[in-house]
C-alpha cells in the first residue's frame, strides 16, 4: 500500500491546472526536494510498469499527469471532436523562431520571416505561447517575446534546451548544393 506522501503527491498532481514545482511540492509535504524527486520517479515508473492510460511526467520544471503518447490517436479525437482551431503555418513559423531565437523583438521576427509579424505575435500572444520578456537595451527599447510554460506543456518539454537542436532541420551543403544546381538548370 502507498505511504501517505506518494499518495498526497498523486492528490496534488491531480488537481493541479499547471505542472507542479518539486520545490513546491517538497514545501507542500514537508518533506526533502530530493525526496520528492524520488517518490516522482517511483510513480512514473510504476504507471509505465503497469501501462496504464497515463504517466507522470516532468514538463515546464515540474511534474504533471498526462495521457499516455501511445494514446494520442483517442485522446485527440476526443479533444478535437468538433474543434478545428489550429495555428497557421505563419504562426507556427514565427513561434518556432521565437523559441530558438529569444529574447526577439517583432522587428526581428520580421527580418527573420520576410514579412511583417505584428499580427501573428499578437494572435501567439493572446493564445499565451508567447509573452513579453523584457526590453531591448539599443534605441528605441523594442519588446522583447520569449516562449512561456504554456508553450512547454503543449509540447512536453521541460525548458526550451530540450528544444531539438536547428541542424536536423537545416539541410547539408550537399543537399543545398545540389538544389542550386537543380535551380540553376531550371534558370537557363
């Protein structure tokens, strides 16, 4: 039988809206940071031994409860059912370079783009992927936007260093070489 902590660990992980600070929750029990560190891993390892519907994860610095990723196909049916708001592909570009590039300015998601960015940083903002993070320190003091918690629930990450490094995503000189030479040819 569950010792009372790990029982008030999944009492708490339970009702809460965000992901769960180990500090606060060591405060919360009264009990070691590392300790409750422990009784977390103990209880992600025993829903994953068990296969259950959901497990405990760390995302955004602290641990929360979330469906299991071999389920996604049902869970997002059921969330999605009826729903079919999604971010555009200019949404997700301009986030992406705010992820990798933060602290950024508009106007440096604007350079970065092509094209200006006020409204989408506006719509990422309001819909609380992004918000303002400091200011500038050249002329003008432009806003600076840096990604939130929210930004790294939705995407299961604990800090934006768990972001996948840009050079998977770049392709080689090879390849560039190639395509400039494919163009190249399509020119003349």
């Amino acid at each position: 039988m569950a010792d009372e902590a790990t029982r008030a660990v999944e009492a708490i992980l339970m009702v809460a809206e965000e992901p769960v600070e180990p500090q606060l929750l060591s405060e919360l029990l009264e009990l070691s940071p590392s300790r409750v560190e422990d009784l977390c891993a103990g209880l992600a390892a025993a829903y994953e031994a068990d296969d259950r519907g959901f497990v405990l994860v760390r995302v955004a610095g602290g641990y929360r409860f979330q469906s299991h990723p071999d389920l996604a196909a049902y869970v997002e049916r059921f969330v999605l059912q009826g729903r079919t708001a999604r971010l555009s592909a200019a949404a997700l570009e301009t986030l992406a370079i705010v992820a990798y590039r933060q602290p950024v300015s508009r106007a440096q998601v604007a350079a970065i783009r092509g094209v200006n960015a006020d409204a989408v940083v506006r719509t990422l903002e309001q819909k609380g992927y992004i918000s303002q993070v400091g200011f500038d320190p050249g002329p003008g003091q432009a806003l600076l936007y840096g990604t939130t918690r929210l930004f790294l629930e939705k995407l299961g990450l604990d800090s934006v260093d768990d972001l996948p490094p840009l050079a998977e995503f770049v392709p080689g000189p090879e390849t560039v070489e190639a395509l400039e030479r494919g163009l190249g040819a399509r020119e003349s």
